[in-house]
C-alpha cells in the first residue's frame, strides 16, 4: 500500500517543482523586462532635463559655432525635431531591434564604444568585489573572537570603512601611496600596480558593509542550537567558526553582493575620472555632460544588465550555500 502512494506522491511532487520553477523563471523574466524599461525611460527623460542642446553636441559643442542652418539640419537628420513623446517611442523601437544607437560626440556605434570599456569596469567592479569580501570577512571574523578588544577595534574599523566618501579616500590614497611613498602610479597605467589604488578605493567602503552584515550573522550561527551540538561532539573552535558557523554568516553577504556590484559600479563613475582609468564610468561622465542621449542610455542599459545578471548569480550561490532556501521556495530553483 506504501509503496504505491509513494509512487504517486513523487511524480506530483516532481510536478509541484517543475511549476515553481518555471513560474519564479517566468517572473524573473518578466521583472528584468520591466527593470529595463524604467531605466531607459528614466534616463530618457532625465538627461532631457541636463541643460544644452543635444544638436549642438553633435556638432562639437558650444565651441563649434555652429549656424542656425546646420542645427536645423542635424535636429531634423536626428529626429530632434520632433515631440518629446515620439523621440522616447522610436528610442523604445530602435532598442527592441538591439540597436543602441550612434555617439553624438564620438560618431561611432554606441555598442562599439561600450564593448571597448566594458570589460575594464568590469574587471575594476569584480576585483573590488572579491577583494571587499576577503576584507569583510576577515573584520567578521576578527570582531566575533570572543574577546571585547577584537569586538570593540572591529566593529569600529567596520562603522569606519563603510562611511568613507570613495572621493576622500582615493585622495588620501594618492596622497600616501603615489606621492610620499612613491609605492603605486597614481593613475592607471595599464599595469597591475595601476589596479590598486582604484580597487582599494572601491573595495574598503563595501568591505565595511559586508562585514557589518556578516558579522552579525555570525554571531546568530555561533549561538544556534547546531553549533551547541558541534561543541558537544568535540569540535573544535577553530572547527566551529570555519567549517559549520562560516557557512551561515557568508548567506546574508552573498544577498548583499548584487546591491554591492551596482553600488560598485556606480562608483566607478568616481574612480576612473579620479584615476583616470578608462572605463564606463567615465565615459557615462562625459556624455551626460555633453548631452550624448545614445551613449548615456546604452551605458545605463548595459549596467541594468549586469545588475540583473549578478542579482540571479547572487541567488543561486545563495542556493548552494543554504539548501534549504531551495527547500523553502526562495532560491532560484525554488
């Protein structure tokens, strides 16, 4: 009689699975379609708001001189001639066929310029992240020792890191590192060394919130009834914090690391300009400063893009760290 109902239990539970997947797939899907819209919207209306004439940069700016005859002409060329409402609707048109459009200053295809950056803001925002998590976690570690000084000195160095403006520390970087010690270019020079400086200054403020969150979380893993358990058995506290309690303080960081790729790659905006390192961050810069709407808006897509893709990553390292997230329906697989 058992084996029977359990035969038909496990295809319906199969079934039950197969569903929860591919609606949570479905609504992911659905939520970055939406993401994308808002952002493009957002940034199609608010670089409108930037004073200066779109026309006029596509001309080489106000230095250009340009006439009235030739402005006419470039707003017609650019559709920027007509109402506001059917140049977001043929931006939406050109967006959903995949073209991104042409560089007003640069006069190249939009997608071009960012494949040529993308991959060094990347690899500034992906170093930072993984250097922000071997600093957050080794602040976690130190300040739940047991002791009151490792509590005190840590939690402080945590409340420090993380509210340091990125501007001010990457001043006082070149300020000590380039300048007095002549240890680090100040600038990026295409060399490791010139990584750095703008990887520190990106990675020491997000290491402090990584840090805060997961030391918390530690403290709640070494209390918890299973860790009572691994003492009881002879662990280790060594052991404890490594092999049992590390695992659950690392789930709330793994969480926190989608908000701190999209706030590190925001900051990029600050620390390529400063190091001058070519990058999105930069380029996202100059064009809205000189009202380059393509440029802006490709920039801003493609990040809404890698925000999204870090976000699913995120999710199922979080999978995979906990299963019983995917037990509880909230993982990816859930």
């Amino acid at each position: 009689m058992n084996e029977p109902a359990a035969a038909v239990r496990a295809p319906t539970s199969g079934a039950r699975t197969a569903r929860r997947v591919s609606a949570r797939v479905a609504w992911r899907i659905l939520g970055a379609i939406f993401v994308i819209w808002a952002v493009v919207t957002v940034t199609f209306f608010a670089i409108r708001l930037v004073p200066g004439d779109p026309a006029l940069a596509i001309l080489g700016g106000p230095g250009s001189q340009a006439s009235a005859e030739s402005l006419a002409l470039v707003r017609a060329e650019y559709g920027l001639d007509r109402p506001l409402w059917e140049q977001y609707l043929a931006a939406l048109g050109r967006l959903l066929t995949g073209d991104l459009g042409t560089s007003y200053a640069l006069r190249q295809p939009v997608a071009t310029i960012i494949g040529e950056q993308l991959v060094g803001t990347l690899t500034l925002a992906l170093l930072s992240l993984a250097v922000a998590w071997v600093i957050g976690l080794a602040l976690a570690l130190w300040s739940t020792r047991g002791d009151k000084l490792s509590a005190a000195l840590g939690g402080g160095l945590e409340t420090v890191a993380a509210a340091l403006p990125q501007f001010w520390l990457a001043a006082v970087s070149i300020a000590l590192f380039s300048t007095a010690l002549g240890w680090l270019p100040p600038v990026s020079n295409g060399t490791p060394a010139g990584l750095v400086l703008p990887v520190l200054t990106l990675a020491i403020p997000t290491a402090g919130f990584l840090a805060q969150v997961m030391r918390e979380s530690l403290v709640e893993a070494l209390d918890s009834p299973f860790v009572l358990s691994a003492r009881a058995r002879g662990e280790t506290p060594s052991g404890i914090r490594f092999r049992h309690a590390i695992r659950h303080a690392a789930i709330p960081g793994v969480n926190l690391s989608a908000w701190a790729f999209g706030y590190l790659v925001s900051g990029a905006v600050v620390v390529e300009t400063i190091f001058a390192r070519p990058g999105l961050g930069r380029s996202l810069l100059q064009a809205v400063t000189i009202r380059d709407v393509p440029l802006v808006t490709g920039i801003v897509i493609v990040t809404a893009i890698a925000y999204i893709v870090v976000t699913l990553v995120a999710d199922v390292v979080s999978t995979v760290v906990d299963p019983r997230l995917a037990r509880d329906g909230q993982g990816v697989g859930a």
